[in-house]
C-alpha cells in the first residue's frame, strides 16, 4: 500500500518537472492514503533529476515519519494543516512556476476572466494575506497552512470548487481529490495564471466574467448536470 | 471514406498538439465530407496524448452520431452551425490558445498590424459579443455558432477572407477549406495574436495598417492576381 | 560553384528554423557569389519541413533565372536591391521573427539600450517608414529594397556597421559578409528586439547607451584595434 | 590538478547553454584553485557547441597564462577582480541571460518582492552604476569588475549573501563557492529577473518584501540554524 502510494505521489513530482512547472528543488507533492491517515512526501531540498521513488517520506497527520531515510519537505506542516482541514482532499501541490508566483508577489487575486478559468475555478483563484511577523517567526510553515484555511473560510470558499490559491509574496499551492487531479490543477494555475497577466495588459478595465458565464462553465464538467467528457 | 476522414480530422487534432495551441483536452477539430454531409470531430475530454484516430466521431449536420464509440466534443453544435452557414467551410478548429485566448479574454479585436496578418486575414479579427444569459442558459454551444455567425455577418466579412474570430471571455475558433488550412489559420492566428499583443505594449497608439497595404499582402497570395508560392 | 552556393543557402534557411526565426514559409535567405554576380534564394512558398538543397533559385542581379525547377522567393527583387547598392554585403535574410516584427509593426527603431546590442549593431536599429500607396501598388517589393537604401544613406549608416532594419508593418531584414554571417546577424536582431522590448516595460524613460559605450562594445569586436575572439 | 579544474569549468560553461542562459558565445564562466592561485576560464568569442574541455585557459591572478592553445576571455580582467577582493568566491558567471540583461538595459534594481528571491539572495540585486567614459576607455574589464566592488561596499553586501549583480547598459554576473553553486545562482538570477518583471508590470506599486520574511527565508536555507534540505 505505502509503496503504491510513493510510486503516485513520485510520479506526480516528476510531473511537475515534465510540465515546467519547477526547476531543481522548487516545489512538491504529496498524496494521502484516507483509511491510513499516512501521506506520502517529496523529501526537502532532493533534486528532480536523480530523486527515486523510495525516495519519498511517509509521515502521519501528527507529523511522524513512518518511512523514508530523508526529511521531509520543508513545507510539510502547510500541507498537513491543509489535510486536517479539509478531508476531502487526497493531494498537495506547491510550486514557485513562474506567472503565479507573479501574482503572488504582486498581491493580486487572479480574477475569473474566461471559461479556461471557468473550467476549472469557480471563482478568483484568492491572493492569501501576507503572514505577520509572528506568524513568521513560529511555525512558519504551519501558519501558512492556517492563512490558506483562513482564506478560503473567509471568503466561503469549498475547496474542491476552487482548487488552488497563491500565497502573498511567495506561489500557489494546488490541489484536488487525488495526485493526478492536484497536479492536473497546478497546471491549469498557472496557464490561467498567463493568460489573465495578458489579459490585463491589453485591457486593464477588464472585469471578471458575469456569473452566469462561471455558473455554465464550472457546471458543464463538475457536478451532478455535467456533460463535459465521457460520463 | 468515413476512416480516410477521421484520419485527416485525427491528424489535425494532433497538429495542434505539436504547435504548442493546446494542452490536455484544450481544444478540437472537425472537417466535413461535403458530398454525404457528414463531418468527423474528436471525442469530448478525451487526452490528446492516448487518442487514436478510430476514437474520432462521425455525425450528420443535425448532430445524429452515425460512426464512434464516444460522446462527440462538447462544442460539436457550434461547429455544426458554422458549416450549415458557410457550406464554402471545410474545417473548424477551436483551442484556447494563449495569446489569442488573453484577447479574447480582454475582449478587443485583434487589429491588422501587419503584413503577417495581412498575409492571412484581410482585416481586424473581430472579438464577438459577450453571450447573453438567456443565450447561456439554453443552447449555449449552438448559441456560440450563432453568435459568430452574427459578427461575420453584422461586419461583412466573408468567412473565407477572415478564417478565424474570438470569443469574448473565451477563446478562437478557426476554419478553412480543408484541416490542414484550417489549423495553419489556427496556428497563423496564434502567432498574430501574439505580435499584436507586443504591438501595443511597444506603442500603444498605433493604428491598423493602411487598407493598400492590406489590399497588397492579401492579394499577394490569394484570388486570382495572386503571386506568390508556386501557382 | 552554384552546387556549393546553393548548399550554403540552403543551410541558411534551415538555421533559420533550427533557430526559431520562422514557421511555415514565413522567411528566406539569399547569398551571392560576387564573381558571377548569381546569387540562390529560397524558393517562394515552399515549406521549410519538405525544401531540399537543389530546390533554391539561381538568379542574376537583373532578376533572370539560371537554374532552378522553382519560382524564387516573391521577396526576391527586395535581395536584388540590397545587393546592388552594397556590394559589401554577402547574403541577405528576411524573416518574421517575432519581437523583431512586433517593433516593425509598432513603427518604432530599435534604440541601442546595451552591450548585446552595441557588440554587433553600431547604433539603433531603424525602423524604415511606411511605403506610399504608389511605391505598393507597384513593384513592391523592389521599391521595398529602395526605402531600405533610402533610410540607410539618410541616417548616413554603413550597412555593414548595422547589419539590419525593420520595415514599417513588416518585420526584419538583415545582411551580412557571408549567409552564415547574415543569418547570425537576423538571430542577434531578434535577441536585442525581445530585450529591448522588456527593458522600456521595466522603464519606459531609458534612454540609449552613451556613444563611448557603444564605441567601446563594437570597436573591441570589429576593425583593427578589436581584441574580442581569437584573431 | 588543473584537467580537474578545466574539466568543472568546462561542465559549468555548458550547463549555460542547457539551461538557456547563453546563445552563441554570450557567456563565460571560470573557476578558481584556491591553493595554487589558478584559475581555469572560457576561451574568448569560442563556440558552446564546438568547444571541448581542454580548450579551457588556466591563468594566474596576474593575469598570466599559464595553460592553453586559446586567448582567454575577453572579460577575464573582471574575473580577476573578483576573485582579488573576495576570496570567499570560488566561481564567477558572466551571462546576457535576457531578463537580467532588460533589467540591466533598464538600469533598476532587481528589488526582493518573495520567496524565490529570498532562498538565495538576502536582498535587492543591485544594479551597478554605468561606468564613466575614462573607465571605459582604460581597462574597461578591469574597471567593470571595480565597479562592481564598490557597489558591494558601498551597499554593504557581503558577496556570499547576495550572489549576483546586474551591470547598467551591459547585463549579470554571478557567483559561488564552486562553480556548481555559481551557474546555479546565475539560473536563479535570471528566473528572479523573470518573475520581478511579470510582477511589476501586474502591479506597479508593489514594495518589496517586509525584512522578517527575507530573514526567513533566507536563513531557512543558509548559516547554522537552516533547517532546509538534509544537512
């Protein structure tokens, strides 16, 4: 079961890299197994290029290593909080790829421009706070898990319906009910991440797109009345 | 016959893959038999990177599936819609390509700058009107065609001397006399989507080329004054 | 003697796609062997994916075929120009390349704000105005290479100090001592167009490099006293 | 000793080109032997894709050479100067890596604005003042490489903190303990560059980030309480 696991949320780190997501050690997955309660994790600062399988750390929710002869990601403690948080995601994506650790850094939200967006967010994909100095000082990592949580409660925001966030100053984070979904997620951030930085340099009076746009969109590929695709 | 065209319209699809126009599911050709009216079209959600040409679905312009085992793509009625208006149209090509997509996002025409436009499209590509809710909420694909109809129309434009339009908050559509000129025309608006989007950043006043210029390039390579290739 | 020509030439049109200057057709490079005064050139309309060596057009300087199956380049009496007037240059290459036509297009010289600029073009990049409605509804594409001269004998400038220009709604030509030469200058141009671009988003009030920096970067790569390389 | 060190510098100039930091000759990395004083360079105007690891030239920090068929480059003197002020820098990069080069071309600091940047530089990236028309016509390599150390002192940057510089009008230099560490700050530096630029042009009021979140994150990776990777 554990190896199944490491040999998923290995793939979808590698993924990262086949996408251009990330460069040397600039982002990871992880992927939990729901009965266990175990998730497996990119070990901290190991580069993509000669990472393996085994490689990969398995911890419980408590922040236990139960296998792995490496640390853990640095970022461990945002993704635990973020699983304690909410049970119905399987998987945790964090990259620095480049447009929407753009908007990161500029402290904007990505506003829902188009139906590329629309098929995937239901709604602005939210720029986080900027963590106070104490938050920074203690638990760093923890607390960021808590500004994303915060966040999303915040502005009533179901987390399987906008699977993704940017955090102030720094990049996204990504996620979704499995690997496969997560990164697939990470990846639509960042193209829409493109797109909407284009988007408001040939027009920045632009608005988000009206709602009924977003309703028929998102709702045409997730939820009980989609028609998108072979289900 | 039917397989020789799901092999061409499969080819295409995979054309817009290796030029960079789409990524996962991003997009969809079609192309039509004109003597039994049957078009081909590729499947809804299906991944480009496991599609073979056989997954390819056959329909009638009243959209009776007559050959596949799949759902046809989601946007099949607008083509349909586009070849019973243009019975001159062979092919229709839509993809969420980047630059073309940030325009339509921004929701401007993307104007005649220069001769690589010129050489493809004989004047500004127009931005269709954003649809309105009632056009949503019911038929909306079907109501995409039309819409399109309505710009070519309300402007004058022959769809074959302006191959390819965008869509407010959407994305492009293109087409052409066959798909192999229908996808040029998808990848030829890419490329003006994007020198156009620098145009402006360069200097945001200048204005589209003079209509001799135009007249010039046009003509260069199309109707019967044409002088360039080997014809 | 045309066997070896036509191979160089060849080669030249093939950098050019190697070095992702052109897609499609959207390019050509001619050479000239100064002896016979014949030069090759890309033949007009073909794609770069299918053109074999033997398939470039042999012409003399008053546009006569002397070998070839081909129709040349439609830019061909633009080369025949450029070759008559500067019996310095070697080869001559036209493209579309992107930030290089976006400038073009935006009707804007390309302002020498470095020393990536200033170690190959020894001053600002013109931008050559517009042709009249008369010069393009006649031999266009001579009077093309006629403005070309015309803004280089106005702005008093050897062409071999700035080996290229653009053309207003058009995009770059550039020349050079040999085809390797010249298609290396046509790279240089598009490298300098894409910073260029950037650094007046970065600061919309630079101004270009102080004439001892430009004397200082051309000087140590070309004429007597240059110390750059192995020579 | 020395097939050693030419060996490293040689990988280290070709990681350039795989890394898209150089085209043609744009670059040069050296490295230096601590104990005997010599360091090993990139052979001037030499080509990434014909040179091999002998043609390396090995120089004292007179500037006498000491090995090699080659003259060495032509920004050696600068090299020298690096290495002569601060013998904690066992590499040195020089690029025309594009966004750093705009930045240059622009003249403005590269400002901290998140994450990215804080892992590895503990600050603003700073742009170095033009030289003077003296400095550039006497010893300009030389003077280049003096400019720069007056920059570090007067800011009070100790090089190891801030690993890079950017230089008015011209474009970055790097450095490292190793030349493994150097090329990998050049890379950061140019994707920083990157990200700073999309940022700006997303906002362009944005600060840069609060000193507790550089403190962070700098020293979350380097000095004796880092906790990231697995030292």
């Amino acid at each position: 079961m554990l190896d199944e696991l490491k040999k998923i949320v290995f793939d979808g780190n590698i993924e990262l890299v086949r996408r251009n997501l990330v460069i040397y050690t600039w982002g990871n997955v992880s992927g939990i197994d729901k009965e266990s309660g175990l998730f497996a994790i990119k070990p901290s600062g190991v580069d993509y290029d000669t990472m393996k399988f085994d490689d990969m750390v398995v911890l419980d929710l408590e922040g236990n290593k139960k296998e792995g002869k490496y640390k853990p990601s640095s970022d461990t403690a945002t993704h635990i909080e973020l699983y304690k948080a909410f049970p119905e995601i399987g998987a945790v994506v964090h990259t620095h790829s480049s447009y929407a650790a753009s908007w990161a850094q500029a402290r904007k939200d990505i506003k829902a421009f188009g139906t590329t967006h629309a098929d995937y967010f239901y709604g602005d994909i939210p720029c986080a706070r900027a963590l106070t100095k104490e938050e920074i000082e203690s638990d760093y990592e923890k607390n960021t898990g808590l500004v994303i949580i915060e966040t999303l409660k915040e502005r009533k925001i179901n987390p399987m319906d906008i699977p993704g966030i940017i955090l102030s100053s720094h990049g996204p984070f990504a996620w979704g009910k499995d690997v496969h979904n997560a990164v697939h997620n990470a990846v639509v951030l960042e193209e829409v991440a493109k797109m909407a930085y284009r988007t408001i340099q040939i027009n920045p009076d632009i608005t988000r797109v009206e709602q009924y746009l977003l309703d028929k969109h998102y709702f045409r590929k997730h939820g009980k009345n989609s028609y998108y695709g072979q289900n």
